[in-house]
C-alpha cells in the first residue's frame, strides 16, 4: 500500500474533515499510515480473541448437561467464527489478509485478549463467560459501532447483536444454577468468584497507564476510556448479580451517591500483567492447540488449493465457497 | 432394565444425536476458519432433528443422558471417532447420502416421522454436498490429500454395511433400492473424486454392525461417559 504524499494531494485535510464530521473512511479512503496500523492491531487482536475464544467453552460442548443448552453453546461457539470471519475481513480491507494475522497469533507477535487464558472448571464457567465476558464485550463494543472506519463499524453492528445473544442466555444459565440445587447455586458462585475480576481487567490498564488509547480516541476508533467503559460494566453487573442470586467477589463495592456510580476495589494489575505477559494459567494450551489445529489442517488447505488450480473453472456451488476454502 | 419404546424415532434419533456430537468435538480444531462454521452447521442441524426425534420417543434429555450404551440405536458409523480431517469427510459422505435417501423416502410416507423428514431433507442435502464437495477436493487435490481421502473411505466402509439393514417400524422402507441408490450415488462421487470405490465385504460375519442392536465399539462407551457424566452426576437436577 503506497501512500501519496498528503501535502501534494489535500489528502489528509481531507481524512480529518472526515474525522471531524464523524463520517466514515472507506477502505479506498486515503488515510494515515498510523491510523491504518493502528486498526489492523486492534481489528486483528480483536479477530484472534473471538476465535481463541471458542476454545474454553468449547471445552463444554460434549459435556453439556442437557440437548438444548448443548444446541445453545454449540451455536454460540459457531457464532464466535463467524466474528472472527467478519474481524478477518474487516482487517483485510485494510490490505492485512488473514494468512499473515493468524501466523503473528501463531508466533506470538499479535495478542488475544487475555481473558481467554483462564480455564473453565466447571459448567458455570460457561454462564460465567456468557453473563461477564460477552457483557465485558458488549460493553466494549457497542461505542465501536460508531467507529470511524466503516468495515469495522458495520462488522460490530452485526458482532453486537450476537454477543447481546450470548450475554442474556449466559444470565439465564446461571440463573437456572442459581435457582436449582445447592450444588448448582455453589457452582455459580464459584464460577463468578474466578471470572469477575478478570473481566474487569479486559477493559485494560486504567487510563493513565494504557499505551494506544489517546490517539485511537481522537482517531475516533475508540469513543470512551478503559475507565470510563469499566465503571459501565461494573454499574450494569452489580443489580444483576442481585437479581441472580449471587455475590460480587468484592468487598468495596458500594453505591456512591455523589458519583452516582458503584465504587469498586482495587484491581490486581500484577496478575493483568503476568497473564499478558504468557504467565496465565492457560496461555500455553491456548495457543499451543490454535497451532496445532492449524498446522493438523495445512494439508487440507493445500488440497483445496492444489483442486481449485486444477479446476479454475469449476463452477461455484451452493452453501459452500470454493475460493473461501482455499485459503 | 427399563424398557425403550420401539417407535423407530429413537434409532434415526440416535443416529442424529450421536454423530452431532461427534462433530461438536471438532470446535476450535478445524483446518480451516469457514470450517469451524460448517461443521457447526452440520452438527446443529443433526441435533435439531435428534431432539424432535427423541421427544417424538419419549423425553429427550432421559432418553440421551441416562440410557445405557446397549439400550443406544444408532448405526456404528456414526460413533466412530473423528480421525482426520479425510475421515471425517468419508462418514459425513456415507451418512449424508443414507440419511438423505431415507428422509427423502420418508418426506413422501405418511407417517409420524413425515413432518421431520420432510424439513430435514433440505439440510441433509446440504450436508451431502458439503461432504462432497470436500471429497472432491481431497480427492482430487495432492497426493497426500488423496492418500489420506482413500484411507479414510476404505477404513469406514465396513459400516456402511448395517446403514441398509431394515429398522423396526419402517417396514414400507425399500431398503434394497436405497442402498442401491446408495452404492450409484457414493461411487460416481468417488470416481469424481479420482478415488477407487473400497473393496471390502460391507457385510458377513466380522464386518460391523449390529448398532440398530444395540451393540456398538469400543470408542462408544467413552462418548458417553463424557457426554452423560455431568447430567448423571446431579440426579434430578434442571440445566
Ligand atoms: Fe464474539
Ligand atoms: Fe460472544
């Protein structure tokens, strides 16, 4: 991708008049360098989180406890490709194809988000990541709607419908555990004993330590703080925990009336900072079996490339994608 | 023992139930990122009509979470472990092209099973030709691919066998003409494919069978293990 030089064009007057107006860059936009690879960080990271992300509930799918939460978690890990999917194109608009953001996940050079490196102990986890990390998501997410770049912006309209899904069945899971036996009401609350803080942490560090976070609001790719989109969280999530029964592993949390927010306690960025550092408890299974499954799948890939250059002409079919799957 | 009702709605429900779950094993470890969404795809559809199925024979969390494996009616194929990506193709191929021809046998009957069969049908056939479409491909792509593709077909053929043995309650099933269509259909796929229809006895003494049953291999009990143990482990609980 060549850039002109904006002086000579009026280019960049241009990006910024269109940044002012929040209008949207399209992808034959002229526009900054920085902004460009300031996106496809954040698109790419946001695309391995969603597909790294199938894997601690697809750690449930042939445990689950009856066909229709088994048909509803099935569904939900679908759609979390299908995020990915849509993150990868979006990405590729920007001139970055998905070969080359999966081999920087496979090598380390690109991150997840960090949640994802805790394990999923028991059913509830499953709830738990529904109620919290989906909510997390949503949370975070919704703002990105309004995102200056358009593919993005159009690809989380679609993402946020899905994940509000995946919110609201994750609460109604851990409502029924909640509501059930003893068993099942201590499952829940363990399982929100281990996810909560974590959750908190996936809005990153707070605003005085976070790295991208000025340039990307006055790009307009991002519209609130970490801080700003946590208090969101925390406010949202404390009267439904309420409604569900359970507890807040924290004891700081209370209403402050001057704020009109929920205070909450301190946030350990030691651990944030171990598990972004590869030092969580699962950051090696996850990416160790992203690998494995990608390499196990190379001589697919390469079949279905080797069959299309064999057959150029073969004529596309119904359902699937010939040039889809040979990537 | 307790008894199992014998509408033929619990085989064709285990069949489904049993090869969905198969295929929710391979989440998060597909080769290819659009896979991840058919394979989904399929086994959604296959639990989609596992639960009318088995609600149509009683209730169908008892009937998948507490029977024991002899009580389960599902063919061998399906059962079988994923293997490689080819060998999950080849039992796709085999089963979607059966449960086609059944279902679209059934669509035109009128029984209970008519309504089901007749829905099912378009997302079998959609099934078929994904598995198709692959052999194709891994047929027709490397040498390895080829290799593998062929394996697969040869090591599961032996159960595609007892696919035709005829199921108590579908008596007006013709199920010699199915598995006639059966072989046209799966052999001009395979010549397509540039891949040799399999050699082997398909029935007789040691070839498999008897899943219809209640007699299954050795990766079967282990399915179920994992896949009842947290509903047995709180009786009487709601999920
Ligand atoms: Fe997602
Ligand atoms: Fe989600």
């Amino acid at each position: 991708m060549t850039t002109i030089a904006p002086e000579d064009t009026g280019q960049e007057a241009l990006f910024d008049a269109t940044i002012a107006a929040d209008e949207r860059i399209e992808p034959r936009d002229w526009m900054p360098d920085d902004y460009r690879a300031s996106l496809v960080r954040q698109i790419a990271q946001h695309a391995h989180s969603e597909i790294i992300g199938m894997q601690p509930e697809a750690n449930w799918i042939t445990r689950a406890p009856s066909l229709r939460r088994k048909a509803i978690l099935m569904a939900k890990v679908q759609d979390e490709a299908g995020h990915g999917l849509y993150l990868y194109s979006a990405a590729e608009t920007l001139g970055t194809g998905r070969d080359e953001l999966l081999d920087k996940l496979h090598t380390g050079r690109q991150k997840y988000s960090s949640i994802f490196n805790y394990p999923t102990l028991t059913w509830a986890d499953v709830g738990a990541i529904g109620w919290l990390v989906d909510g997390a998501a949503i949370t975070n997410q919704v703002p990105l709607c309004r995102c200056s770049y358009g593919p993005y912006a159009r690809a989380m309209v679609r993402i946020c419908k899905e994940e509000s899904f995946h919110q609201r069945q994750g609460y109604e899971l851990l409502l029924t555990l909640s509501r059930g036996t003893e068993t099942q009401h201590a499952m829940a609350q363990d399982a929100i004993d281990r996810w909560w803080w974590p959750s908190l942490m996936m809005f990153g560090p707070p605003d005085d330590e976070s790295a991208h976070s000025a340039q990307s609001m006055a790009w307009k790719i991002k519209r609130h703080s970490n801080d700003e989109l946590r208090q969101r969280f925390v406010d949202i999530c404390v009267p439904q925990a309420e409604t569900l029964g359970l507890t807040l592993p924290d004891p700081d949390l209370r209403w402050n009336e001057e704020r009109g927010h929920w205070d909450f306690g301190p946030i350990d960025w030691t651990e944030f900072r171990e598990v972004l550092k590869g030092n969580g408890p699962c950051n090696d299974e996850r990416i160790g079996r992203r690998r494995r499954a990608h390499q196990e799948g190379a001589w697919v890939r390469e079949a279905a490339a080797a069959h299309a250059a064999k057959h150029p002409a073969h004529p596309p079919h119904a359902g699937t994608d010939q040039e889809e799957a040979a990537r | 023992m307790t008894p199992h009702p014998t509408t033929p709605a619990l085989p064709l429900g285990d069949d489904a139930l049993i090869l969905s779950h198969r295929l929710g094993e391979w989440a998060g470890n597909a080769p290819v990122l659009e896979e991840e969404v058919a394979l989904a795809n399929i086994a959604l559809d296959l639990l989609g009509q596992a639960r009318i199925l088995l609600s149509l024979a009683g209730d169908e969390d008892e009937l998948a979470y507490l029977r024991e494996e002899r009580h389960f009616r599902n063919v061998q194929l399906v059962e079988q472990p994923n293997g490689d990506f080819a060998h999950t193709i080849a039992r796709q191929l085999y089963f979607s092209t059966y449960q086609e021809l059944l279902y679209d046998h059934l669509a035109t009957t009128d029984t209970p099973l008519t309504p089901l069969a007749g829905k099912a049908v378009k997302e079998t056939a959609y099934h078929r030709d994904h598995a198709t479409q692959w052999t194709l491909r891994l047929g027709d792509g490397t040498d390895e691919s080829h290799t593998r593709m062929q394996r697969a077909l040869d090591a599961l053929w032996r159960f595609t066998g007892e696919l035709f043995d005829p199921v108590d309650g579908l008596d007006d099933v013709p199920w010699q003409t199915l598995r006639d269509e059966w072989t046209t259909r799966i052999t001009s796929a395979l010549e397509r494919a540039t891949l040799t229809v399999p050699a082997g006895p398909r029935h007789g003494a040691w070839t498999a069978g008897g899943g219809r049953q209640g007699l299954h291999t050795e990766p079967f009990g282990r399915l179920l293990a994992e896949m009842q143990h947290l509903h047995r482990s709180h009786p009487g609980a709601t999920w």
